[in-house]
C-alpha cells in the first residue's frame, strides 16, 4: 500500500537530511506506529505519504513515493485525497467550517459524495466517536479533545484507504483515547485501512501496532520491524517497556496484561517496602485558592461550585473528561473568561486586579495552544522579548530553553518548530518571571519521554523550590511521575481530591501501567521500583 525506496529530504536552508535513505514497505491493513524524539522527523514522514513534503513545505525530496500505487511525486495532495486521509498534530488548523456537523461533510462533499450517503456516514461518524451530543456545537466552543476527535471523525467519513494520524490523542482523555483506538482497530481489522500513526504516549497504543517505524533524528538510519523486536534497543520506550527490561522480562511485554504475567517475582521483591514519595509541608502557605466558585458560558455552567486550595510547593493535578472544566479552571486562576462566581484567590489577590508585571510575576500559564502566545520571527527574539516582558536578566529565557530544549536554534521560526517544541519554548518564556503559581494545560502533548523527563525535574526543582504547581493533563504516566494531589472533576464539579496513589490507584482509567502490573501495591513509577530494587540490592 505505502512504499518508500531510497527517500531523503533536505528542507531549504538545512544542510543536513531531516529523512535519509528511507526504505519502508507497509501492506494494505496495518495499524504502523512511528515513533522518535521530538522533532526528529516523525511529522516530515508522516506528510511526505499524502504529499505535503515537498510540495507544499518545500525542500528536495529524492527518491521515491508509491502510495495504492500512486507516486506522489508526480501526484500532488489534492490527487491522493481520495486515498490518503491526514489528520494533523493542531485540530484547529485543518478545519475549514464553524460547526461540528458540516466539518465531518465538508470532506466528501469536496470528493462529490451523494446527499445520502455522506448523511448515513455522518451519523456513523457521530455514534463511533461519542460526538452526537456536540453535532450542532461551534467548532471554537469544543474542548482540546473534543476538537480532536471531531479531526479524526472528518477524515474517517470520507472513508480513505489510508489513514495518516499525528498525535491522535495527545489531547484526548483515557477514556476517549480508547474509543478512537478501538475505532481505528475496527478500521485496520474490519476494512482493510493502513493506518500509520506518530504517537509520543505509547503506553496507550503499542500493543495495537503491527508494526514500528523507528525515527531517530539527525539523519540517521530509519528503522522498520515488529514492535518487541523495536521495543528492545529503542531510546523511547513506554513504562511496561522500561520495567521489563529493568526486571529482565523475556520474551518482551507490550501490554500490562502480559507484564502482570512475568511480574510474580517482581512483586515479591517489593514485598514491605512502600514508594519514596515528595515531602510537602504539612500546612503550606496559601498560593491559590477557589471558594464555591460557578463559572458559566452563556448558559452553560462549565464550574459548579468549586472549592480548591493549592499550597506552596504543591503539585496538584486536575483529571477527568475532556470538557469536565479544567482548562475553565486554569484560565480562572490567571484572571481570563468569564466573570466567576464566588472567590478566586492567587497569593491572596483576585487575579482579575493583577496586569502587566505584577500578574506575570504572580501567576504564569501555559496554555493548550502554546502558538498563541508566540509573535516573533524567531526563536532568539521571542526569548529576548520574554526577558524584557519579565523584567529578568538578559538571557534568562535563552538559558531555560537550553536545559529543556537544546536543539533548537536561535534562527528558526516558532511556527517552523514541532508541537511539542512550541509547547517548550512557551513554557521556558512563562518560567522566565518565575512566578509562585504555574498553570499548566496539557503540557506534555508533543513531547517524548526524555524531554518529558526533563520537564518533570524542572517541574519538580521548581515546587522544592516552593512554587506551587497546577496542571491539567490526561497524561497518567505524568501524574504519577510528579503529582503529590490529584483532583478529577466531571461536569464542572470536584469529584474526588485526594493523594495521587489513592486517587489513580483507585481508578482503572487514571491508574499509570506500573500501578495496573504491580496492583493491588501502590508503585507508581519505574523510577519509584528501580529505587526500591537498588536499596534491596545494597541491604544484601
């Protein structure tokens, strides 16, 4: 179905190939994870299936492409339209109407579909991915997640014969990234569709691929082959990945199933022992607070009666379904949306009273569309007006983003960078003022496991530190990385408040894989094991 053979692609002004001698052979009805470091050129292959690269992006492309036995070389997008459906890594980018319903038409009215079928498609469309309740919705009015599935779902009416996904639930939670996932299995197993998809959270999709494609940035070799024969030397890998070759599992687990077969002896060894965890003060100054705070769209309440403290060097977590009021919550913390009801409080003052400096210094956000904070033509000069917008020492933001993001270049444009590069660059221009409560909206979509890990430990220097943390995210395997509470809410309303072991351990959907291997003990993270392993070790 898709063939690559000898494919390099030099981008203008990069002296060096993003993809270098690419030969791959993907059949017809598989399911082809991509994977590699942030902007090591999962995107580039992605785009290079339907023709975006080069046609569109530029560059010189060698090689060749063969898609259903189409070269894309000589067809460009709109002639592999038919065949290849592209969902990108920003939903908002690639819709073209206002509301949810004529988004999921638009693409077969565009190939000349009949009235009746693009209707019957439609519904099915609406009923597979959970959006009948939002049809009739404006497409700006959604939630991250709902925007994203509504991308999915207007590819997938269209009904192509290849499915091409960048980060299809990064922005989705547990939940709804099962439901896509089931989706596109009935895809691959019932109708024949290749899909290949980049996807940096692999605990929730590896054990569904066929297949993995290894892209290891630089130009180096990329690299085809079955997912445990990948999993074995790959530098990113998923939690169950990481534990198994910590115990030296054989034959190599893909799924928590198969790991909770192998980790009998595991569980053995961490018998009596209990996690290292954070220590936070026991009554911790008061950083942000809510108060039976409502907060209504229209008519549409988005909190209920919210009541939340956040304490110095906390790191809190908000949970729950996408459209369950967590980015309402944040924005109300740094003084946008609606006007609330009830009392909001950040380090003693209504945010709304705070401008300028004085809020930049108090309370910093990062919201889930990072691009929308970026206006500059360049990296260096977006950190250079960070600086001088925080009132800090030039080269603040420049030194922040060498720790969290060291290969991006001065000169390159932030529109140029990958969604998670974006995101890193927004998040070091926040950091820059260093304010006592950071807001965070899904910071680890687009991001791979190593710059995860180091957004953790900045994360986590900063609440030692006595920052306090808030951040919204679907990510588990983050949560339980450096949460010390997690708050999930449905429908506006706080739901559950707790510790982070009592609360996700508690729960299926928001349970981390090391917590469902090694359940019905409260381990969390391979890191929390591999600690406990080398203590056992060196007691004797």
């Amino acid at each position: 179905m898709i063939i690559f053979d000898d494919v390099s692609l030099t981008y203008p002004d990069q002296e060096r190939p993003t993809l270098s001698h690419v030969d791959l052979r993907i059949p017809e009805g598989e399911l082809v994870l991509v994977v590699g470091r942030t902007g090591s050129g999962k995107t580039t292959l992605l785009r290079a299936i339907n023709g975006l690269v080069p046609h569109f992006t530029g560059g010189t492309l060698t090689g060749r492409i063969l898609v259903d036995g189409r070269d894309t070389a000589t067809h460009p997008p709109r002639e592999l339209a038919d065949v290849v459906g592209v969902v990108p890594q920003d939903p908002m980018s690639a819709f073209v109407t206002d509301t949810v319903e004529d988004e999921l038409a638009y693409g077969m009215e565009c190939l000349g579909l009949p009235a009746d079928v693009m209707r019957r498609r439609v519904e099915e469309t609406l009923d597979l991915l959970g959006l009948a309740d939002i049809r009739n919705r404006a497409l700006r009015s959604l939630s991250g997640g709902q925007r994203q599935r509504v991308a999915i779902g207007a590819v997938l009416a269209a009904h192509p014969k290849v499915l091409v996904l960048d980060e299809p639930t990064s922005a989705l939670d547990p939940g709804a990234a099962e439901e896509v996932l089931a989706a596109l299995q009935r895809l691959v197993h019932d109708l024949g569709v290749t899909v290949v998809m980049a996807e940096h959270r692999l605990e929730r999709v590896l054990q569904y691929a066929d297949q993995v494609i290894l892209v290891p940035g630089d130009g180096a070799p990329v690299l085809f082959g079955a997912p445990e024969e990948m999993m074995r030397t790959a530098p990113i890998a998923p939690p169950v990945v990481e534990l198994a070759r910590l115990a030296g599992w054989q034959p190599l687990p893909l799924s928590v199933r198969d790991a909770r077969r192998a980790a009998g002896s595991l569980r053995d060894l961490l018998v009596g022992q209990l996690p290292r965890l954070r220590s936070v003060a026991d009554s911790p100054a008061e950083r942000a607070g809510l108060d039976d705070l409502t907060v209504r769209y229209g008519t549409t309440p988005a909190l209920r009666h919210a009541s939340l403290r956040v304490g110095e060097g906390e790191v809190v977590a908000l949970m729950g379904r996408n459209g369950a009021g967590k980015s309402t919550l944040l924005n109300t913390l740094v003084g946008v949306g609606p006007q609330p009801v009830g009392d909001v409080r950040v380090n003693g003052r209504n945010p709304r009273d705070l401008a300028g400096t004085d809020l930049l210094r108090s309370v910093g956000l990062v919201p889930q569309e990072p691009a929308d904070l970026l206006e500059a033509t360049s990296v260096a000069e977006e950190c250079r007006v960070s600086d001088r917008d925080a009132g800090c020492d030039a080269g603040t933001t420049r030194a922040l983003l060498a720790l969290m993001a060291p290969e991006i270049q001065d000169g390159i444009h932030p529109r140029d960078l990958s969604e998670g590069q974006r995101l890193l660059l927004v998040l070091c221009i926040i950091l820059a003022a260093r304010p006592p409560l950071l807001l965070l909206d899904e910071p680890t979509r687009g991001l791979d496991y190593p710059t995860k890990a180091r957004l953790a430990r900045v994360l986590t220097d900063l609440a030692d530190a006595g920052h306090a943390i808030v951040l919204a995210t679907h990510d588990v395997e983050l949560v339980a990385e450096i949460a010390d509470r997690v708050v999930i809410l449905a429908e506006g309303e706080i739901v559950a408040d707790g510790t982070t072991a009592h609360v996700v351990t508690a729960s299926p959907m928001f349970a981390p894989q090391v917590s469902k291997i090694l359940a019905p003990s409260t381990w969390l993270t391979v890191r929390q094991v591999a600690v406990a392993l080398e203590e056992t070790e060196a007691a004797g």
